[in-house]
C-alpha cells in the first residue's frame, strides 16, 4: 500500500512537467507557422521585377514585339492611316522609351496603316457629290492625298453630275498629294431660248424680268453719254430674236448715271460662285438697316456672276445660291 501510494505521489509531482512542455512544443509550432507565413506572404506581394521600356519608335511592329517580349512587356496596339507608305512601322508608344516600368506591364504601340490609298481611283462614270463624300471620309482626320480641282462642265447624254473625264488617270502613283481634274456632265443638250430685246430697257424693268427668261446674264457698263438715258441697257452682244441654248451667257451693256438718280446709287456688282452642274436658284437681297428694299430671284449655272443694282447709298447687297449665302457687300 505504501508503494502505490508513493506511486501516485510521484505521477503527480510530474504533471506540471509535462504540461510545461506540452504548452511550449505548441507555441513553438504555432510561431514557426506564423513565421512560414509571413515568408510565404512577403514572397506573393513583393513587386514585380522592375524593367527599362524599350523605345521602339520607327521600327517594324515584328522588331518591336519582339523586344517587348524580351523584356516581359506586353503590347496594346493602335492603328492609324499616315501620309506616306510606312505600314508597319511604330509611330509612337506609352510609356515612352527608357522609362521604368514593371515587368507584365503593359506599352501601347500606335503602328502605320500606311496612306489611305496609294493610287489614284477611276471615278470615270460616278457622281461628283458622291465622288466628294467619299473622299471627304476617307480622309477624315489626315491631311487629304486626293485634292479635287474646280470641275470643268460640258454638255453630254450622261445623267447631270456624272464624271466623264479625269486627269491623272486611273493607277497614278500617289506619293505626295494629287490635285484631280474632272470634267463633269451637265446633262442633255438644253432646250432653245429666244433672246428678248433688252436694248432701250431700265435697270428697275429688267430687274423685274431677269427671272422669267431661260438665260444667264453677263454685265459691262459705262457712263451714260449725252445722247443716252441713264439707267438702261443700251446694247446687247446677242442679237434679240436669236434661239440660244436655255442658260447660254448673254452680255448687256448698262448706261450708268454719273452721279446719284432719283436718291439712288446704280452699278454692277461682281463676284464669282461655285460652277454648278445644272442651274440652281440664285436670289439677290438689298436691304437698307436690316430692311428689305428690293429682291431678285433667277437660275444661274454659277462661275462669273454680275448683276446691275439700283440702291440707296450704304445698302447691303446679298447673294444666295441654292439656298446658301455666297458673297455680300455694302453699296458705296
């Protein structure tokens, strides 16, 4: 009896002991584990490897890829129209060269899709507005290759508009910017007109009737002479009773008076208008402090434009043709 209770003496002193080191082995474990995670966790977060951006501008997309990998860099492309003939080459980046950057990150390459077009296009048999259009979006945002020139007119079975001749022709070689000329239809032969007498008219009576006639009117003038009544027409190239083509340019000499007639100031105006394909309203407006004194409406096939005027001194003259104002003025 005394020995088991020695024993159990003993098995009890010793808890303490081994609890002891129980409780030490887990914190052990527990701190080595925290450590392996800190290591583990610095490991994952620490940056990416720093690297020099490659400048690759003006070299070929292939090269440049190429360099981007070496350097663990990826490329986000851009493609954009050019004036010259350098598809494929790096016009810029982003970042720029030499800049520091981190590995995996990415560079943005704007690569040429070199010029637009690289010849000239047959436009023989097209309309000119949509020959226009076209061109007017192709180079949309760059400096236009393709320059059309003021088109010549000429008369021709062809649908008024369609484009019946080009220089350079077709497949001319575009290295620089090329001005085209066309020549465009104007439609059907025109119907006959008869030219109407205008010798011995006035300005204010002819003003009245330019529009009831099919035929597009050139003026000259000079001082009215002793002899001849001023404000009037006082000859006329075309003779009267002639059959023209409608719209066909008919000159009339106008006989101005020296100084003011009847409060007014008399003349000539002048200015030119874009060529258009097939006569287009035309509408003459003078106006004295922002009112109307006198309108006058007609068809014009545009080109030299002139119109003899009867207005009081500082009258505003105002041109529209084919609804948009084209030229104005102040009478003196």
């Amino acid at each position: 009896m005394e020995d088991f209770f020695e024993d159990e003496s003993n098995d009890t002193k010793k808890t303490p002991v081994t609890k002891r080191l129980l409780f030490l082995t887990v914190l052990g474990t527990v701190v080595l584990m925290f450590i392996v995670c800190l290591i583990v966790f610095f490991a994952t977060v620490r940056g990416a490897e720093q690297v020099l951006v490659p400048n690759v501008v003006g070299k070929h997309w292939s090269e440049a890829l190429v360099e981007m990998q070496q350097k663990e860099l990826y490329a986000k492309v851009q493609l954009r129209y050019t004036e010259s003939d350098d598809e494929g080459m790096i016009l810029n980046q982003s970042p720029i060269g030499g800049s520091i950057t981190k590995a995996g990150s990415r560079v943005t390459l704007t690569i040429s899709r070199g010029a637009v077009v690289s010849h000239v296009e047959n436009y023989i048999g097209q309309n000119i507005d949509d020959v226009k259009m076209n061109l007017q979006t192709m180079f949309s945002g760059v400096k236009p290759l393709i320059i059309l020139d003021t088109p010549s007119y000429k008369t021709d079975s062809s649908p008024a508009g369609t484009i019946l001749a080009q220089t350079p022709p077709e497949g001319t070689a575009i290295s620089s910017p090329v001005t085209v000329k066309l020549i465009v239809s104007r439609g059907a032969e025109a119907e006959m007109t008869k030219v109407p007498n205008y010798v011995g008219t006035s300005v204010s009576t002819f003003l009245k009737r330019i529009g009831s006639v099919k035929i597009v009117f050139d003026f000259s003038s000079h001082t009215a002479g002793k002899n001849e009544k001023p404000a009037t027409i006082t000859r006329q190239e075309t003779p009267a009773e002639q059959s023209v083509k409608n719209y066909s340019r008919v000159t009339l000499d106008v006989a101005l008076p020296e100084n003011e007639l009847d409060g007014k100031v008399y003349g000539i105006y002048y200015t030119s208008l874009p060529n258009y394909p097939t006569p287009v309203p035309v509408t003459v407006e003078i106006s004295k402090n922002e009112k109307k004194t006198d309108v006058m409406s007609f068809n014009h096939t545009g080109g030299n434009f002139s119109i003899p005027y009867a207005a009081a001194h500082g009258s505003e003259i105002r041109v529209f043709a084919a609804g948009k104002e084209v030229a104005k003025s102040i009478i003196d």
